[in-house]
C-alpha cells in the first residue's frame, strides 16, 4: 500500500511539472534594506515601452535611471525569436541559437 502512495504522488508531481507553460507577473514589491533603502528609493514597476532617458528605448542595464529606485518588469512570455542573440555576459558574448 505504502508503494503505491509514492508511486502516485511522484507521478502527480510530474504531471504538474510537464502540465504545460508557466507564467509570473509582478504583483507588488518593496525595498527591505541596503542603501537604496537609507537613501529613500522606491520599488517600481516599470510597462512597456521602458522609457529610458539615457540609453535606448526598452533598455535596462547597470544602474539605468541613475537613481536610488529598484525596478522590476514582466517579461515576455511565449515570444518566437526570428533571428539568433547575441547576449554580452560580463564582456564575453555569447551566441543564442
């Protein structure tokens, strides 16, 4: 009897990990510590189009706002790539087939 439970509880966990696509979505946030927090800094959600006033639209990078604010923003999801990446990690690209 003891078998069969774990038997189907491993089965029911894998069926609930290949069920199909997951999605996240921002729901809220909130700063706990450090010096964006000594500094006054927000959470902030940030919408598409990412406006950014010092670099290209729909950019985020390395303190982007110059500001003491943390962002967040959903990505994408179930986006068809047309073409290959190229991502820089850390000063090395790397080719996304």
């Amino acid at each position: 009897m003891r078998k069969s439970r774990v038997t189907f509880t491993a089965l029911a966990v894998i069926r609930l990990l290949t069920a199909g696509p997951a999605g996240a979505s921002i729901i809220d946030g909130n700063i706990t510590g450090g010096s964006a927090l000594s500094a006054g800094g927000d959470f902030l959600k940030l919408t598409l189009p990412l406006a950014n006033p010092l670099g290209p639209w729909n950019s985020v990078g390395n303190d982007t706002f110059q500001d003491n604010n943390l962002y967040g923003f959903d990505e994408a999801q179930n986006v068809a790539l047309l073409a290959t990446l190229l991502v820089d990690v850390g000063g090395t690209s790397l080719p996304l087939a």
